[in-house]
C-alpha cells in the first residue's frame, strides 16, 4: 500500500509515538487528555489511510481533512499540558512545529 510509504504516514506515526512521552507525564487524574491524544493521532494516520482508499478527489479531500482536524486536536491537547505546566516549551514547540509540517503536507496531498 502506497500511503505507508509517504512522509505524511510516517510523520504521524512518530507524531503518536512522541504522544507516549506526554502520556507519561501526565499526573494521576488526567487519563481523559491521554485518551483524548491517542484517539486524535489515532485518526491521523486512520482517515490518512481511508482517504488514499478512495478513487474520487472530493472524498478523498474530506478524508484528508478530517485527519487534519485531528490533527488540529493533538495541537490542543499539548497546548493543554503546556498550560497545566506538563511539558517544557521546548518540547511543545517541537511537536506543534512537527503538526504543522504534516498540516501543510496534508493540505496538498490529492
């Protein structure tokens, strides 16, 4: 399958890797933003794949989009640990820096 070998693909696959190191920072109580961060690059890569399945642009276009709503999602979340004080800037402005390489590449795919 073409998809698993594009840049988008593998630059969410490490995107949800790189959730795991937020996941472990957080503190008991906050399960609902890990669960919240997986499901979101979850469906990065999910409707990524779905969209590539799809013959016509249109549904193709809205499959993409979707993924980059997600997207949008995983930006929130660590936007929302930066605010509680769960991760250093550093590593925020790392990860938003990686979303917005995967947003631009996303809005150009066809």
């Amino acid at each position: 399958m073409f998809f698993r070998t594009t840049r988008i693909f593998k630059e969410a696959q490490c995107l949800l890797e790189k959730g795991d190191i937020l996941i472990e920072q957080l503190p008991r109580g906050y399960g609902y933003l890990a669960d919240q961060l997986r499901r979101a690059s979850t469906s990065i890569i999910l409707n990524f794949a779905e969209g590539n399945g799809k013959k016509g642009l249109k549904e193709r276009q809205r499959f993409f989009g979707i993924a980059k709503g997600s997207l949008y999602e995983v930006v929130a979340v660590y936007d929302v640990a930066l605010s509680f004080g769960f991760i250093e800037t550093s590593f925020h402005e790392k990860v938003v820096d990686r979303c917005d390489y995967i947003a631009a590449m996303l809005s150009k795919w066809k």
